[in-house]
C-alpha cells in the first residue's frame, strides 16, 4: 500500500467511484505538469448534500460537505492519474458555497476541504484558496470545490 493510501486508511476515508459528469466537460485535464480538476459536488453517504448556508444547512454539515468534495477530488486525480503518488502538490482549490447574502463564513466552510488536502499530502496539500458565496450551485448542492493540482510525470 502507497503512503498515501496509508493517510486515506488512517483518517478512515475510502475513495468513492469519480462522479460523471453532468453536462459537457470531463474531470480532470492534465497539461504542462498540472491537473486541473472540475468542481466536485458532496455526496455524503452516497446522496447529494443540498440547500443552503445561512438557511438550512449548518455550518458544521457544510464542513463535511467541503470534505465530501475533496474525496471526490482525490477520487478523480486517481481516476485520472492512476495513482495518488504522483500528487506533487495540491496549488489551489476554489470553493464555492451555496449561501445567503448574510452567511459570511465560507472561509470556515471551505476549510473542509483545505485540512483534508493537508492531513493526506502534509505540506504538499498547503494550497492557495478562494472561497466564495453564491446564490445557487448546480443540482442544488450546498458546496462545490474545484482544484489545480501540480502532478509527477508517469
């Protein structure tokens, strides 16, 4: 076993099959050394987490969504790359969360996804990062994360 499927082991997360798309685009697309990976919608427990922040989902549920999208993000690099191994690091995510005008802690919604990135890459999983409001997400999702991630070459 890798040591990053070690991490995965000890923090109790088992990657999910990448989600399909759901319009025309595909995942993952590697070039020039980095791996640019579409945003990633939470499924927890196999179902879509909805609604949103500041509303009727809470914080706490909106942290574990932010981490849900960052499975899924490690599921697709997988998926794309054969191996998590070849992660060099993870350069930027951009989470994007279903909220009400009011709600203004995204940040702390977004660091669902940050901490998970640091607990399985360790320094190489420290990453620049916006995270921001919006008023709507696709299929209704509380959370989205997208990634730019640079990778070893095969």
């Amino acid at each position: 076993m890798s040591e990053i499927e070690n991490r995965l082991t000890e923090l109790g997360l088992t990657l999910p099959e990448p989600a399909a798309p759901v319009a025309a685009y595909v995942p993952v697309v590697v070039a020039g050394g980095m791996a640019h990976v579409s945003g990633q919608l939470p499924f927890v427990g196999g179902k879509l987490v909805t609604g949103r922040l500041g509303e009727d989902v809470a914080l706490e549920a909106g942290v574990e969504a932010a981490q849900a999208c960052a499975v899924m993000i490690l599921a697709q690099l997988k998926a794309a790359l054969g191996s998590l191994e070849r992660v060099e690091r993870i350069v930027k995510l951009g989470a994007f969360v279903n909220s009400t005008g009011d709600f203004t802690d995204q940040p702390k919604v977004a660091n669902g996804a940050s901490e998970l990135m640091v607990a399985v890459f360790g320094e190489a999983g420290k990453h620049a990062r916006s995270a921001v409001g919006v008023p709507v997400l696709p299929l209704g999702a509380a959370v989205e994360v997208d990634a730019v991630v640079a990778v070893r070459p095969a």
